[in-house]
C-alpha cells in the first residue's frame, strides 16, 4: 500500500487538474471582518454581576433616546445599578459612548437582569422594559434620553418574580403592544429551585386611549422561560409565542408554543397539533430565514449543542414540527473552538447578522460558563459564524478577534458608528462589557471596507410607529433576503432602530414591505449603502445621513 | 482479489495516468507556443498599478489595455460561462448551457473590438453590433428577440471616455456637497431646507433636507438617488470605465473578473462553471481601463468640400438657436484630467479607491491629443462632449417613437435616456439607442418629451437650415 499513495496523490492533482470546475468550490473565502474590541476607550465600563440569581440574565437594551438616530444603550449591572449610554461616535469612527444619568433612583436599576426597548405608548419615543429580580420597571421615554417610570400610568403591576425574557407584538386592531414577559424560578415556593418554575405572564392592553395592562394573563405551566418570542411562524401573518426554557430547574417541561388567539386566552400548541417534546438548556432564541419562504429558521442556545430548527417539510401544512439542522449547517457550536477546552459549551444570547455584508446569514452566540460549573468549559470564547457560499456555517470568532475569556451574557450587534458594518456589544458575567468595532477585513495594506450594504428603518404611522411585526424583503437580483422587526428573543437583550442587510456586491435593491397589519407596499428602489427610511404612505422612499464630519 | 491482479489493476493506472501527464504536458508546451490558442496579453499585466504612472509607463499598460480590448478570446482563456449568466451581480443559470456563443443573452463576441470598431478600435459598432440588454436574473435562457425579455443597444464609442467620467466624478462631487449643505444647514436650523441641485450649469432638481438628518428624494432629476451620475451606456446606468468593462467582460465573452467573480464574493473560483479559474486579473482590467480612459477625444473637423465650413457655422447657430444645447452642452469644464482607478464611485464588486493600498494614477496631460483640449479662463479644460450626463424622458403623448422598450433598466424608466454625447457623431451613424435610424434628421425628429421643444424648433426650420446643422453635425468626428 506504501507503494500505492504517492500514485493516488499524482493522479488525485492531476484528475484534479483537468476536473476544475467540479472541485471549484473552494473553503471559506469571503470576508472575515475584524472586531476590535474598545469598549474601555469608547467609554463603556459596565459588568454584570451578583449571585446565583445572576447567573442567568445579563443583557443590554440598544435604541436611540436623543432623535439622532445613533443607537443608544442601557446594559444591565445585576447586583449594581444598570448603566444608560449615549452613543457619541463618529461615523465610521472609534466608537465613543457617554454615561448618561437619567434621574432615576439607583435602587430602581439595581436588580436588572435584563431590558427591552419598545415605544409603548405610540409617542415616538422609545420606552424600556426593564427586567428585574422582582419588580420589573416600565420607563417611558421622552426627549433627551428622558425616562420616567410608568408601572402606574400604563397600570403594569411589574410583578415580583425573577423576570428573564420578554417579547411584545401589536396583535391586530391594538393600539398597544401585547407584552409577554417570561419568568424563572419561583424562590418562594416549596422545593425551590428544582421543579419550581414560575409561570410566565401576557399584558394584553385594554382598549382605550392610554395603555392599560390591569389584567395580565398568567401562562402556565411555565417552565423557567430564558427567551421568548412572537414569531409567525407558519406564515399566518397571526404571530405566536415561542418560549425557550431551561431544563436545569423544571420537571416534565419542555420548550414552548403558545397560540395566541385574538381576544381569547393563549393555548399551547400539543403533540397532536405536531409540536415535538424538546428539552434543552434554553437560553435564547434567534429567528431568521434562511431561503426567504417566510417559514423562519430558528436558533435555540443551550448547554453543549446549539439546535437550528427548521420546518419539516414532511410534517405537513400549518403543523409546527421542526427537524435540527445544525449538524448538516455546521452550527452546534457545542464545544469551544479555541483554547483547548474541549468540554460542552454554555451558550446565551443567539442573533442570525450579516457581519461581513456578503448577503450569507451568519450567526452570533455569546457564550460563557454558568459561573464555575466543572462539566462545561471554562474558557469558552463567543462564536462568530459566517455563513458560506456553501450554504454551511464558518467559525471565524478567532480570526475576527472575539476569542476572549470572559463569560458572554446578553449581547447587541449593531451598527454603532453607522458605517455599514456591524459592531458587536457583550455583556459578560463579573467582567467589563466587550464592545466590538468592525473594522472590515484586514489587508496587508490596512483595513479594506465589506460588501455593500443597506438599512432600513420604517415609519407604520400613528399606531405602532415603529413597525414592529413587519416583514422587509429586499431583492437584488434573484437573491431575497428578509429581516422581522420584533422585540424578543436573544438573551434578555433587545434592540430597536435600522435594520440592516448586507447586499454583497449588488449596487441596488428593491424593498417591499408587509406592514404589521399585513398589507404588502409598492416596490422602493434604493440605492446601496445607504440609511433608507420608508414611510408607509409615501411614493419614494428617503435617505437618512449622520452628521457629516 | 489477489496481488497479482491488483498489481495488475494499479499498474494500469499508473500507465493511464503517465499517459494523462505525457499529453497535459504536451499541451502546456503548445500553450506557451506562439501560435497558441490563447490570448498572451491576459496577465501581462502582473501587479496592479498603483501612484502615478509615467508616460512611459502609461504607454506599455494601455498598449497591454489595447491588445486586451482587440484580443479574441478562446476558450483556453475562460470564455464562456455555462453556469453563469450575463447579469451584472453573479448569477447561476439554471440550466448549463452548451453554446459558448448565444446571439442574445450572450456571450455574443469574440472581442471588444468586435463591436467597438466604427471608425477605430474603440469606437461605436453598426446595428449588427447591437447588444440586448436585460438585468439576466429571471430570463437568462430567453432565446427571443421580444423586447419583454429584453431592450436592444447600439454599441457606444469610447472615445474620450476618460474625461467622460472625470467629468462625472466631479459633477457627483458638487451634487452631494449640495446634500450635506442642505443637511448641515438644516441641522443647524430646524428647519427643512431646500436647495438646487446645480453641477457645473446642469440642473438636476432639488435636494430638501430635514433637521433630523432625512433627505427628501422627490424632486431629484435626471440622476440616481445617490447622488452619483453613472456617465456610461445609453441608460446611464453604469458608474465608471472599470464597472463597464467587467460587465462586459461576462456579458459578452463570458471572462469573469476576479474581483467580482471570485471567489470573496461567490465561493467559487470558477463560478461560470468552465473549467477555468482566474480568468481576468484585476490588473487585466486595469490595463482595460487605462486604455480606454486614455482614449483621445473626438474633435470638430471640417471637410474641404466646399460649402462646408459655411454650412456648418450657420448649423452651429442653429444648433444653440433651436434649444438643442439646453441638453447637449457643447462643453463641460473639467479641473483635473488626473484620472484615478479604481476610482471613488465604484462599490463592491468593482474596485474602488477604498479597495486598494493607492490608486494608479493616469495624468492625460501627458497624452499629445490632449495638449489641444481648450480651456477657460480658469484654466479648466473645455471637455468638447456636446451633453450634460443628466437623464431625460426622451417621449411625449405625440412623439414616442424612442420609448418602444418594454423594461426599465436598473430603476431606469423605458422612455428615459441620458443624452447622447454628440461629440464623434459624425463617425458613428446608425443613431439612436437602438441604432435604428440612419440620419441625422430622423433621430433628431425623434426627439420627445424633453427635447421635443428643440426638436419642433428644428422641424419648423427651412431646409437650408436644417441641412445646415445636419453639416454641422458631421463636422464632430473621431479622429483615431
């Protein structure tokens, strides 16, 4: 046999040779950006911490406060009070952020496990949930990074439980958002913590001119919800509830699917409606679709393996029956690819992204040891997987420079310096917040910038400005790709503004949007790299640009 | 299976495989020969050029350019594309074609020069050359002459090219600081504010500016949202020498550029399935571009017949008095004739200034054609182009004979056009986009929509006048 490899290499190099385009596909050769972390000089000094209450949580909340359209950022402190930023960074500049003090009482933020940002009140000014280990806190937003608590005057109770997840959504005919809010272990009850989840909770709004969240729903059985999510998931253009919850502490529970049905309690859906048994550690949920068919693909973080859950084709219509494709996507994740740590991984906050602009989904998983759990790795570097022109995922985490050791949490990828290309914050467990800078792809030369790119930030009008529910789809060439706007999912981290896409090396696109009441715009044509905000009503679409420097 | 016949089996191989080499080996020594079936000029170019080039320097990269542009391809090279279709971004066809040449979806040419060859290599091409444009996403297979699937061109020449999209880089420049002035303005007052959208004398609409940084697009005219005059092809459509010529480059030969075909942005490095990766260098398409962008301008030259001269002043004025030169702007004035590529414009997928450590830099006032370009008193050259790079609806409700497409080219309405430049006219008949209408006369009585007032004026005119201006006409040759 000795005799037979050196032939077997000749003829494998020269079959090759004739045989090209057969073998043309090649490894992962589109851009890996570069992520520099400058969290401490861009002026973020923020670490989650606290006990075991706060081994869970961790999360941030990214809107704009002040009407300059630059994300903003609340990050959540546990046991210490949560931090407000005001984003002062130059576009396509060092990312710089400001402490901001908004007046409120440091025993008010102190406890945040987590905050979502959403405009409650149709004002146009973004509120935030804050979520807490006991009373939750509804700000109302206003000018100047203004926050006032409004627990009163929206009639929410904000509870006592041990809050961890949220999702809100206009159900139709609503003025105000239904708001989910997703709960841990009950502390008080009997046994506690094992088998002792606390259910979860749904504020449907009254009808009237004001928000008004008197009487919440309890869902039950809860089964210690890490994420949740509204999610259309079969297309219906009727949002349901999708919960991830957390096999450590419930017994007989498993993940969730809440049919929410106008005007009527939630139901779960059941094995014979054809949602399966799954129990996973869940952490956080991200939604995204892959081939654009308006059935979303789901990532769901735990301990040891990340699942991709996809329709069953075979399971037949309108029945939520998901088969795991994480193997054949090469998105597991399921242990460190760094540091020599083999044991499983401890994944949180999940988000599907376009970090390098080449129009391929790729997928960020913040990842960290529970706090010093022996069975999993200690060092356990967050994951940057870039999608392929294979149709598989890459990861890139140490090429991109995000290998760190810390224990990511919560995390918000966002496009911080409004140059296109999408930074990256990590909220990590008793160790400062990371914060990424994209820098583009590093040359011999310098930094070379990404592929084109597009955001998109839409105007629903008086109910429910900001859109949330909507679908985009945007078309270059024979590509769609399409982005929800939805608050929820991720690890107790929310974000409201642009939407973003990468356009690869198309100059132009063409973007229709399903408004959340399901009426389908007229075609806008835009142009690449450019801030595009789409007013329903309006003929053509604008331009938005920071403040030139 | 015993030894022996393995031994056997193996030993075949070997022969089979030693017989694979001997006969590759052949055919790489036939492919350095001379006579090779292959185009020598591919890669002559090894590095891309960067900082300013000599004139010498500049003389050996056109020359490699030129030997590109009249180069016949061959499949040794790469042309052909059965995988891929002639969309500008990259596209799968979905099913392999077996033709290299397909009359219209392409590829549909040997050459450049094939088609750009009227009065010289560089120039425009008669209606044989005409191309079919379509966007190639959703009916690459079409195999129909039916303009639903697809809108008919006249090849455009080349000449002066480079001022061409010098003259627009500079126009773009203007038109957005017109946007951030209105921006900053209207930041700094509160208030939307409203400005003219002016780029050396050519109107393009209004630009409104709001306080919070949003910018109304309604009142744009003539040009693209972003505020980038794209100068080439009959639509205006395509921003730079470098975009044109790695379009092209699939579109008609089926050679894919690198630095769009490539593997950063594909996965493949052969993604129109030919068997062949590499096929066109980003510095081949330097070469390309310098060749073309250094391409002499084409000039007023008057025939010694007699009556010539005469006839054409008195058209000249008629040419102004009719309206004709509210959009073929006899001149542009252009600061710089230092031409950089890549260039500022371009976005991913074509090179652009942000993709290289240092653009190359081409000084045309070093080429002796442009010695003789007039300039004003400013010292700016007088770019002799007789257009305005703008955009214009080109029918009306009577006189639509120049909006009988059925597609809208890259946001581009059928009936609109960018004005043609004028100056070569007189080397370059059939006219009109679909180069359909053999005189002068019948294209300019085509005129609707935004030039149907010049038009009427010239209809009205006597005979004497018209031919007039017909002389006058004639008189903007290219001269090789």
């Amino acid at each position: 046999m000795t005799t037979i490899s050196p032939l077997l290499a000749i003829s494998a190099v020269w079959l090759a040779a004739l045989g090209q385009s057969a073998s043309a596909q090649t490894a992962f050769t589109a851009d890996v950006p570069t992520l520099h972390e400058e969290a401490a000089s861009a002026g973020i000094d923020q670490s989650y911490t606290g006990g075991w209450e706060f081994f869970v949580g961790g999360g941030a909340a990214s809107f704009d406060c002040n009407g300059d359209r630059l994300p903003d950022l609340l990050i959540a402190g546990g046991s210490a009070p949560a931090k407000f930023f005001v984003n002062e960074s130059m576009t396509g500049g060092a990312l710089a952020f400001k402490p901001m003090q908004t007046g409120l009482k440091a025993e008010d933020l102190t406890g945040v496990l987590g905050a979502y940002p959403l405009d409650i009140d149709n004002d146009r000014h973004t509120d935030l949930v804050l979520l807490r280990l006991g009373r939750n806190l509804v700000l109302k937003g206003g000018p100047d990074c203004s926050f006032e608590k409004a627990n009163r005057s929206f009639s929410i109770d904000g509870g006592r439980a041990w809050s961890t997840g949220m999702s809100a959504i206009w159900e139709k005919g609503n003025r105000f958002p239904t708001i989910a809010i997703g709960n841990y272990v009950d502390r008080s009850a009997p046994g506690t913590p094992f088998g002792t989840c606390e259910p979860n909770q749904l504020l449907r709004p009254h009808p009237g001119d004001v928000p008004d969240y008197s009487d919440a729903l309890r869902l039950e059985p809860g089964h210690c919800a890490l994420s949740l999510l509204f999610t259309d998931w079969n297309r219906s253009g009727e949002p349901d509830l999708r919960i991830t919850n957390d096999r450590q502490y419930y017994r007989g529970g498993q993940e969730q699917l809440w049919e929410m049905n106008q005007g009527r309690p939630p139901r779960l859906y059941t094995a014979s409606q054809g949602w399966q048994r799954l129990t996973v550690w869940g952490m956080g949920i991200a939604e995204t679709d892959f081939d654009a068919d308006g059935l979303p693909e789901y990532a769901l973080t735990s301990m040891g393996d990340t699942k991709l859950q996809k329709l069953d084709e075979e399971a037949g219509e309108d029945r939520p029956t998901y088969r795991d494709i994480a193997f054949e996507k090469g998105a597991t994740a399921h242990r460190p690819y760094a540091g020599g740590d083999s044991k499983p991984s401890t994944g949180w906050h999940s988000e599907f992204a376009d970090f390098n602009n080449d129009t391929k989904t790729d997928l960020f998983i913040a990842k960290g040891n529970v706090q010093a759990m022996p069975d999993f790795a200690s060092f356990d570097p967050d994951n940057l997987l870039l999608g392929g022109f294979d149709d598989t995922f890459h990861e890139k985490g140490m090429e991109a420079g995000i290998a760190l050791n810390t224990r990511g949490r919560g995390a918000i990828v966002e496009d911080f310096n409004m140059d296109g290309m999408l930074d990256l914050l990590v909220v990590n467990r008793e160790h400062p917040a990371s914060l990424f800078r994209n820098l583009g792809v590093a040359t011999d030369w310098g930094q070379r910038a990404l592929g084109n790119w597009i955001k998109i930030e839409l105007d629903n009008g008086k109910i429910n400005p900001s859109a949330v529910g909507s679908l985009i789809s945007v078309r270059t060439g024979t590509r769609t790709q399409t982005r929800r706007i939805q608050i929820g999912g991720g690890h107790a981290s929310g974000q409201t503004g642009f939407v973003h896409l990468g356009l690869g090396v198309s100059e132009r696109a063409t973007i229709r949007v399903q408004w959340p009441d399901g009426e389908w715009s007229h075609p806008y044509r835009v142009f690449a790299n450019q801030h595009v905000r789409i007013i329903r009503g309006e003929a053509n679409a604008r331009y938005w640009y920071p403040v030139a420097q | 299976m015993n030894h022996r016949a393995q031994r056997t089996r193996w030993s075949c191989r070997i022969a089979a495989v030693a017989v694979l080499q001997v006969g590759l080996a052949a055919a790489a020594v036939a492919a350095d020969e001379p006579w090779a079936e292959r185009t020598r000029a591919l890669g002559a170019t090894e590095t891309m050029p960067s900082g300013p080039l000599s004139k010498d320097q500049l003389e050996v990269l056109t020359n490699t350019g030129k030997d590109l542009f009249e180069a016949h391809f061959t499949t040794l090279d790469g042309v052909g594309r059965p995988e891929a279709t002639q969309a500008i971004d990259p596209t799968r066809r979905r099913h392999p074609r077996e033709q290299v040449f397909f009359r219209t979806a392409g590829p549909d040419a040997g050459s450049c020069a094939a088609c750009h060859n009227q009065p010289a290599i560089g120039g425009s091409g008669d209606f044989v050359a005409n191309v079919f444009a379509s966007e190639g996403f959703e009916s690459a297979d079409f195999d129909s002459l039916d303009p639903q699937f697809s809108s008919e061109r006249g090849t455009n020449h080349l000449f002066g090219a480079g001022l061409v999209e010098l003259l627009a880089r500079e126009m773009s420049d203007e038109l957005q600081s017109i946007r951030t002035r209105a921006l900053s303005e209207a930041r700094s007052s509160g208030t939307t504010v409203r400005l003219p959208l002016e780029a050396k004398g050519v109107d393009f609409g209004h630009v409104s500016a709001d306080p919070d940084g949003s910018v109304n697009l309604d009142e744009l005219d003539g040009i693209d949202t972003d505020l980038v005059i794209r100068p080439f092809t009959q639509k205006g459509v395509m921003t730079s020498l470098r975009q044109f010529t790695i379009n092209a480059l699939n579109h008609h030969h089926g050679m894919q550029a690198d630095e769009r075909f490539g593997p950063r942005w594909t996965g493949s490095d052969d993604f129109d399935g030919d068997g062949k990766s590499a096929e066109i260098s980003s510095a081949d398409v330097s070469a390309l571009v310098a060749w073309q962008a250094t391409l002499p301008a084409p000039v007023q030259l008057i025939p010694a017949a007699s009556g010539w001269a005469e006839a054409a002043a008195q058209g000249e004025t008629s040419f102004s008095d009719f309206g004709c030169t509210s959009c073929h702007r006899p001149a542009l004035p252009l600061e710089t004739l230092s031409f950089t590529d890549p260039g500022p414009f371009d976005q991913a997928g074509t090179l652009n200034d942000g993709q290289v450590s240092a653009s190359a830099i081409y000084d045309i006032a070093l080429l002796d054609w442009a010695k003789s370009l007039p300039r004003d008193e400013d010292d700016r050259v007088l770019v002799p182009l007789f257009g305005d790079l703008k955009r214009h609806m080109m029918t009306d409700n009577q006189i639509d004979v120049l909006g009988n497409e059925l597609l809208s080219q890259r946001f581009v309405d059928r009936n609109i056009f960018m004005t043609a430049e004028l100056w070569g006219v007189g080397s370059t008949q059939p006219y009109g986009h679909r180069n359909d209408f053999t005189t002068l006369d019948e294209i300019i009585l085509a005129h609707g929509g935004n030039g149907r007032e010049a038009r009427d004026a010239y209809a009205a005119a006597s005979e004497s006048e018209k031919s007039a201006l017909i002389a006058f006409l004639k008189t903007l040759v290219i001269v090789p």
